[in-house]
C-alpha cells in the first residue's frame, strides 16, 4: 500500500573541475584535485544521463553491483570522502586568519557550482530542461550530492523491498541520518550565504521533512513484517498510527517552508497527506478489527464507517496513486459491509458517532540510522 514519490534523485549537474579552480602547492595536493574532479565526473555521468557505459562493463567497475542505484551510491561514497576533507581542513586550522583564508578559498568564484531543484513546482512543468542554481560554496554542493545520495538510497529501498524487507526498511532508516545530517550539521551553515533565489534542497528544514518521510518509510516496511508473523491487530494499528505520527510532523514543517520557499512542489505535501490518509485507514481497519475481536462490533463499525468518509473526501488524481488509494478503500469498504451485516442480523449494537468514537493511539518504533562522514586524511597546500 505505499506510495512513491520518485522525483527525489531527479537532479541535474553541471561539471566541475577542481585541479583549474584551486592552485596547488604541491603534487600530493594536486592529485588530490584531480581525483576529486574523476569521483565527481562519475557522479555527473550518472545524474545527467551522460555515460555510454554498457551494464556489462558497470557491474564489472562496481565490484559486480548490478542495481543501477548500488552503483551510484558507490560512485557518491568513493567522492564524499575526498569532498569532506576540504571542510574538515578548514575546521582543523587553528589560525583564525588561516581559517578565513581557507573558506575564502574554498568558496572562489572560479568554481562554479550548479545544481537543478526536483521539488520546486515550476521544475515539474519545465519542458526546456531544468533550471540550475549556482551558488558557489562547497557546503552548497555537500548538502546537494547528501541529498541525492539519500533520494538514491529511498530508490534502493524500494528495489528490495518484494524480496527482502528487512534491508529495505534498513536502507530506509540510513537514508533518514543522511537527511538528518544534512539538516543538523551541514545545511545550518549554509543558510545565511543562499541567495534569494535558491532550490528547496539547500534548506535545512526541507532536510528534516525527508528524514521523517523516510522513518515513515521504514515503519510502513516494519509493518509488512509485523503482518507477515501474524502481529495482533491492536499493535499493528499502533504501528500504522505511528506512521501518520512522522507524517503529521512533516506536514507542519513542510507549512512553515513555504514561508521561506514559495516554489516548493505541492507534489511533495500531496505525497505526504495522500500517506497519511492512507496508513490512517489502514490503523483504523485494523483498529476496528481489534474493537470487534473484543466483542464491541459497534464500535468497530463506527470506527471504520469515520475514517472512510474522511478518506474519500480527495481522490489522488494520478497513477498509480489513485489505483492503489481506491484498492485501500475498497478493503475497508469490503470489512465494513461485513460488519455491518454481522450487526444487523445477530448484535444489533448501537453504532457511536463523532466524540463517542474510541480513539486509537499511535506508536512510533523505528529511528535514523546515524551517519558519520568519512573524510580523506592527508595535508592540502594550496597557493
């Protein structure tokens, strides 16, 4: 039952040179550039659909990956490293003057920085190819390959998740530490050198959003393990409750973001109220369930009768959300015309409305898995 939204590793380059920006002192020093430009050249390959590389000569580079997403996650780990240890420098320096010096450096306007936006809303009406921002600070490309690294990972999830759902949700949980990351470590510094004109992935708060969406992810995926060994009703509808939880806190944040941000895609906040709705009937299917096992048929009718008003009150437009939000309704719809059944001819409960609605509470089990940067030791001289 869980819904997509795939635009997240949707991003667009353009290429870097790092050996014609900075001036080396030393060979170390200038090997280091040169492979940073290599790692990266890999990366744009990849995002802008550039490489002629064939699937055969792929899975042998990468160690035999064959998932197209293993290998670009492969291409990111093989660059991060070497991009940290520009900023991990200036951090270790402990001359105040050299450490400005050293940002002032790293943020030369020779280097040019650009990257394309896959959450503004005028990205997905664009047919002239995407818009690129340039701004010309490292931190602006460190947050903008994490993001995609962890939009990547969301992908990778959701390849093995019909065959292995343990991984799937663990996938999930490291692609919610990179956002989180991102949002609490690299993102903050950022902020006060964006422009005003700037893609929603340079906001720390957007950061935040995907780090929720991604938990709920990993919980929606715990759950499909849960119902494989037969859990009880009552704690999966937690579980599905827990869910609408990680959401519900997005959703707020996503409000406050479009204070700062008015080009943002409503695409993403349907994604969310759309999962929302749906884990939300799911819990209360399974609440009612619950309600009924307990001999309290009415309740559970009332239960079930509530959420399934509040759901059909907007329809996804497109696929293959539609389909899927319509199967949801229709298994509710099917449990509910049981009940009522049951009911009619045998307990004849009385049905509660509105406040008389016993409530069901939500619990919330998965967390982010952390993520420490790697960096590249080694002394950088520049001129």
């Amino acid at each position: 039952m869980m819904l997509h939204f795939e635009y997240l590793s949707k991003l667009k380059t353009k290429k870097i040179v790092f050996e014609d920006a900075y001036a080396a002192c030393d060979s170390a020093t200038l090997e280091h550039l040169k492979e940073l430009s290599s790692k990266r050249r890999a990366i744009e390959d990849s995002v802008n659909k550039s490489s002629f590389i064939t699937e055969a000569i792929a899975r042998e580079m990468f160690g035999g990956l064959e998932s197209r997403y293993e290998q670009d996650i492969h291409k990111i780990e093989q660059y991060l490293p070497l991009l940290e240890s520009f900023l991990s420098y200036a951090d270790a320096t402990s001359n105040e003057n050299q450490i400005a010096q050293w940002i002032a450096v790293l943020n030369t306007m020779t280097l040019k920085i650009c990257w394309s936006s896959a959450l503004r809303s005028s990205s997905f009406l664009n047919f002239m190819g995407p818009k690129l921002f340039q701004i010309n600070n490292l931190r602006f490309e460190l947050g903008m390959i994490l993001f995609l690294c962890g939009g990547i990972m969301r992908e990778r999830a959701l390849e093995v998740l019909p065959t292995d759902l343990v991984q799937s949700a663990t996938i999930f949980r490291q692609a919610a530490g990179i956002y989180h990351h991102l949002a609490q470590d690299v993102l903050p510094h950022l902020q006060p050198e964006l422009p005003p004109e700037k893609p929603p992935e340079a906001l720390a708060a957007v950061s935040t959003i995907m780090s929720l969406i991604c938990l709920a992810e990993a919980q929606a995926v715990t759950i499909r393990k849960a119902e494989e060994k037969g859990t009880s009703s009552s704690l999966l509808a937690k579980l599905h409750h827990g869910v609408t939880l990680f959401l519900e806190e997005a959703i707020g944040i996503f409000h406050t973001v479009v204070t700062q941000c008015k080009d943002i895609s409503p695409c993403l906040l349907e994604f969310m109220c759309f999962c929302k709705c749906l884990h939300g009937l799911k819990g209360q299917q399974y609440h009612a369930e619950s309600l009924k096992a307990c001999g309290q048929i009415g309740a559970a009718i009332g239960v079930l009768s509530s959420a399934l008003i509040d759901v059909k009150k907007k329809i996804p437009r497109e696929e293959p959300w539609k389909s899927n939000y319509q199967k949801q309704i229709q298994d509710a719809s099917e449990v509910l015309r049981k009940f009522g059944h049951e009911n009619d001819f045998i307990w004849r409960e009385k049905i509660p409305s509105g406040y008389e609605i016993p409530l069901s509470q939500g619990s919330k089990i998965v967390s982010f898995i952390p993520y420490s940067p790697k960096r590249w030791e080694g002394q950088l001289i520049f001129k």
